[in-house]
C-alpha cells in the first residue's frame, strides 16, 4: 500500500502539476474524451440505459462520493473485471481489468493483456514518462475532460497490462 501511495504522489508532483501550475503542455499524451470508446459502443456521456442496452443489468451498483468534484456517482459493476461510474446518469469514468473489454482511445487500441510496449507509438509521451519515474507500475494518459482527469494504463513486472483506471486528483 505505501508503493501505491508513493506511485500516486509521485504521478501527481510529475504529471500534474506543472500541468495546471504553470499552465505547460503536459508532460504525457491525451486524447480527447468523445474519442474514448468501450469495446466500440459505450463512450462518456452515455447514459445508463445506453450501457444496460449492451452490456446488460451489472453486478453490483454502489454509490461513491467523490469529493474532489463534489459529485455523487454511480458505479456500475459487472464482475471485478468492469466499473461504469455515472454522474448525473451519464458516463463519466471507465475502469477495465481484463481482455474481455478494449478501450479505443483515438483509434488505438488499448487492451488488457497486451505488453506496454504497443501503447509506444501511439502515445511516445507517456510510454516515455514511465521510463523517467523510478519502479514505475503505470504510466498516464490524459483526457481533455478537465486538468485533473487521466487514464492510469496500470502493468506488471513483466510489462502487462494489467488495468486501466481512470482517475482524478
């Protein structure tokens, strides 16, 4: 849990602030969050029928509230492997842990499974900025839906990829 915690504050000392502080092009890549797409149907900003329509009535739903947006959302379970977390009804986060769900982030496919290695061309800053954090375990890919939100492409020791969470500080 202490690497964790380390690994998160060191992403947002690294990442994030000399992104909101001085207003500097981010040190990782981003992509645009309309481009954003759950196996090629679900995308943010889809409402909760839109998902049940393809992907059925989850597990599990649990309310969270998250207080750095002042927003109550919805997350959607379905098995461990998925979370849709809605606000106000409409998609606002994704989490994938398993090869069963691809994102396709501006046409690139991002999949649980695949070695870290394949997001390098397709995303060079943020391949590049886990090779500057020391025993990094993720890396981070931006999304234009404000300063503080990413995709964190989480990888094991020997560079699967394990999840992908996204997160706000």
């Amino acid at each position: 849990m202490e690497a964790r915690s380390k690994l998160n504050g060191t992403i947002f000392l690294l990442l994030l602030l000399p992104a909101i502080a001085w207003a500097q092009e981010p040190p990782f890549d981003t992509v645009e969050s309309e481009q954003v797409w759950l196996n090629s149907e679900i995308t943010y900003g889809d409402s909760v029928s839109d998902v049940t329509s393809i992907l059925g009535d989850p597990e599990d739903i649990e309310e969270y509230y998250v207080e750095l947006a002042d927003v109550t959302e919805t997350q959607y379970r379905y098995g461990d492997d998925l979370m849709i977390a809605f606000v106000d009804e409409k998609v606002e986060r994704i989490n994938v842990k398993t090869s069963a769900h691809t994102l396709c982030l501006e046409g690139f496919e991002l999949q649980v499974g695949n070695h870290i290695d394949s997001i390098e061309s397709a995303f060079p800053k943020s391949y590049g900025l886990m090779n500057t954090l020391n025993e990094a375990e993720a890396t981070a890919i931006g999304l234009d839906y404000g300063d503080y939100y990413y995709l964190e492409v989480r990888f094991d020791d020997e560079g699967t990829i394990t999840e992908v969470r996204h997160l706000m500080f």
